[in-house]
C-alpha cells in the first residue's frame, strides 16, 4: 500500500509524486504537500484556562459581555449548555435563556 495520500478531489488511491507536487493520474488533479498538511491539522478549541473544549460542553462565562445592539449584559458566571464549535473569530454558537442564539469567543468562558 501507497503512502502517499489521496487525491482530494477524485479520492483516487493511484497518486503519483511530482517533485514538490501530488498528481492524481485519474482526474489530473494536482496539490501540494502544503495542502495535505493543512488537511491533517484539526482545530483545538480552548477557554480561557486552556482547557479543550468540545461541541456539547457546558461553559461558564467569565467576564461581563455587552450584547451588541441591546442594553442588556451577560453577566459573569452565566452558564451555556450544549455549545456548538464553528469557525471563525466568534467561535462558539450556542442559546443563552432570556438573550436567545449568540455567538461567543472562547477567550471568554471556561469549561464548566
């Protein structure tokens, strides 16, 4: 068996290495061994303490939080359960009781 990866348009198992470059010989698909790097790295997200966090954790938050475009504020200790992870500079998705969906960033909640 090959150990090189698979083509990532074509899933073929047949990759051929070109210096620098992977060719599929199905599609002709070319990619970098960048792009294979990239693919094997997965996301960690983690609180404010360094702890893991996973989707369907509970956390707690720890800083007052002004929710823009209203006069209210989530007040520290404020626990989420059920959070859901998602890509980007807010990156936790969940539903606060009384505010409703919101989007967090990590830096501001610990695990509960």
């Amino acid at each position: 068996m090959s150990s090189l990866p698979s083509c990532p348009q074509f899933n073929s198992e047949y990759t051929d290495e070109d210096g620098s470059q992977f060719v599929c010989p199905e599609c002709n698909h070319e990619w970098s061994r960048t792009e294979v790097e990239a693919v094997d790295e997965k996301r960690v997200w983690k609180d404010a303490f360094g702890n893991e966090l996973n989707n369907g954790d509970s956390v707690s938050v720890i800083k007052d939080l002004k929710v823009k475009g209203s006069s209210s504020v989530v007040k520290v200790g404020t626990k989420v359960k059920n959070i859901r992870l998602i890509e980007g500079d807010h990156d936790i998705d969940c539903k606060f009781d009384g505010f409703g969906s919101m989007q967090l960033k990590s830096e501001f909640v610990k695990k509960a």
